[in-house]
C-alpha cells in the first residue's frame, strides 16, 4: 500500500523527532512481519515476558497491521527539548478519553474474534485501561529497562544527526533519507510505502492531508532499514507518527555522554560495556565494590532472580566472586572489573538505581 501525506508548509514547521519509550515497547512486541532487529530482540527476551503483560500484548498483535493508535499517545514537546518519560506517557495512557478508546478500537470490529483486553475496554475503559498501563509498565521492566539506556543513547545520536541534516539541507532531504519506503515529491508529497498493510476497500493507494498538524518521527531500533511504521489517525485530524530505523552510533564517533565526561570512546562505548553488554556492565557498576544479591537487586530496581543471573553471568566473566555470609550472599567485584570500572563511566552516568518510583516494584506512578 501506498500513503501520500501532503504536506503545507506549516507541516514542515510542525515536524519534530522525538524519542518514545511506550512506542519503542509496542514496536518492539508487534509480532506480524516483525523486522530482524525485532525478531533478535524478541527471541532474547521472551522468556522473561510476564504473564500481566498479556492484555497488552493482545492488543498490539491482534490485528495483521493495526496497533491502536491510543497505546501510543502523542505527548507535546518539552520546553526543554527532553521527551517524555515512560512514567508520563502511562499517565497519558490511562487518562485517555472514552470517545477516543472506542474510535481506535473500529478497527478490530471485523476481527472473527476480539481479544479479551478489547471486549473489556469496549465495556468501560476505566478497568481495562488500569489493566493496560499495569501490563506495559510489567512488561517494560521485565524486557526493555534493562536495555533502555543503550538504546536511547542510540537513539538521541540519530536524532541530533538528522538534525544536522535537516539544517544543512532541509526538511525534505532528512525526510526523504529516513527510509527507502518514503519518498519526497516536488508537489510537496511525503510518499510512504508500507509493507505488509492492506488497504480498505481496495484501494492500493490512499492520500491524505497533514492539515497543519506536522508530522512527529520516531526513532526505533525495532524498525527494519528498509521499513516504516506510522501511527496516528490522519484522516481523524490527529498527528502522524512515523516511527523509523535508527542507525547505530557511528565508529569514531564519541557520544554527548562521551564529551560530557571528558573522554572520547571512539566506538561509543567504555570496554566493559562491549565485554558484557549494556545491562551487566550497569549491575556491575551498581555493585559498588561489594553487594548482596537483595541489595544489588534494589540498586537495580529489579527482582532477586534477575539480580542473581546478572551475579553469575559477572561470575562468569571473571568480574566478581561470591561467597554466602550467613543467609545472604555476597558479591565483590575482582582486579579485573575493578580494571574494567575504571575505564567507563561512572555509576551516575545510568539511569537512576535506586529510588526510581516508575520502575521499582510495586511503585506507584507520579
């Protein structure tokens, strides 16, 4: 199928990148021609998908390829420039109105069978949206926070190269760089090609007015290069959402993370990071020279089984070794990660450890 977004020039005004932690959580999870860099994802995580997550995940897989486009509200820009955070968007999720609910979910009508999670905020959304932002916030700790700073580091160095570009040479040539699936035209036409969506009625070929709303992209490491996504009602006077493949840092490159601390890490990354991944290197941080599992646990803000197999795979490595002390158990970073500690950044550099409301167990939003 083929979209025509047209544009005025109020559009171009209107355009603005941002980086979504809800969005990148659905795209991640839409199981229907999934991209690779979603399938890799996928098949690493599904095992620790929990099962409060299953309202959600009906949604976002119930139809070949429609995600109801209020899983992903669209939140106005900071002054700040900052996006949102993933304890706002929720808030934006559950506050939604019943009128908006119900248009989005039209979509699923002519499905032969409705996922439960649909039939419940058909009856009332009070219930089934409270059930909605419990099963993404789960979901969201048990699979993506632990990946989250990585990528959004990821994410906000393509943000400030398409920047880059759109200054130098314009809106429509960033625009026409995103994806080979999108395509600017001289009669100011943005030209989507979307994989996978079958069109109402027939038609191989739709086009639509931007209306002065703009256009809000997305960068995502779950969107295929060759792929676009786009949320976002249009035709309902709603802004659209294209949510596109975010390159990777490039080499040689040091990261704003990077400069602020005075270091230039030619590959965007300190060597424990690429000796362990992005996740163990933040549990060895947190650590802090010596830690029992139930304390590096609350550092993490994770559960005591996810904070013992980030002990064991640092055991493994050689970073730490452990040893019982009464009933808890004791783990302390050897020579090597204390090597290894040196040369990255330090702890504060992460997301915050402890005392994050939004993702601890069990905590309320707000």
């Amino acid at each position: 199928m083929r979209l025509n977004l047209v544009a005025e020039t109020q559009d171009l005004g209107r355009t603005r990148i941002a980086v979504s932690p809800l969005q990148n959580l659905v795209i991640g999870f839409w199981g229907h021609q999934p991209s690779r860099e979603a399938q890799a994802w996928q098949r690493a995580h599904r095992r620790h998908v929990p099962r409060a997550a299953a309202p959600l995940l009906e949604l976002i897989n119930a139809h070949p390829w429609y995600v109801p486009d209020f899983l992903t509200p669209v939140l106005p820009a900071a002054r700040d420039g900052a996006g949102p955070s993933f304890a706002t968007e929720l808030e934006a999720l559950r506050s939604l109105s019943e009128a908006r609910i119900q248009a989005d979910l039209r979509f699923l009508d002519a499905l032969p069978g409705a996922p439960r999670s649909a039939l419940e905020l058909r009856e009332g959304p009070g219930r089934g949206l409270s059930g909605l932002v419990d099963a993404a916030r789960s979901l969201f700790r048990a699979c993506l926070a632990e990946d989250w700073p990585g990528f959004e580091q990821r994410l906000r160095a393509d943000i400030a190269r398409r920047g880059a570009q759109m200054a130098t040479t314009g809106p429509a040539s960033m625009l026409a760089g995103l994806s080979s699936g999108l395509t600017w035209r001289d009669d100011d036409t943005l030209t989507l090609r979307l994989d996978g969506c079958r069109p109402r009625r027939g038609a191989e070929e739709t086009t639509v007015s931007l209306s002065g709303h703009g256009l809000l992209l997305m960068p995502s490491p779950f969107t295929g290069p060759d792929s676009l996504s786009i949320t976002g009602s249009v035709t309902a006077g709603r802004q659209a959402v294209i949510a596109y493949h975010a390159t990777a840092i490039p080499q040689g490159t040091a990261t704003g993370r990077d400069r602020r601390d005075g270091r230039d890490r030619r590959d965007g990354q300190d060597a424990l990071t690429v000796l362990v991944g992005w996740g163990r290197a933040r549990a060895l941080r947190a650590v802090q020279g010596t830690a029992t599992t139930t304390e590096l646990a609350g550092r993490l803000g994770v559960g005591k089984s996810t904070a013992s197999e980030h002990a064991a795979a640092l055991r493994a490595a050689g970073l730490v070794t452990t040893h019982r002390v009464g009933r808890s158990v004791r783990h302390t970073t050897t020579e090597l990660g204390r090597r290894l500690l040196a040369d990255g950044p330090p702890l504060a550099d992460g997301p915050p450890l402890a005392g994050d409301t939004a993702l601890a167990e069990g905590a309320p939003l707000g």
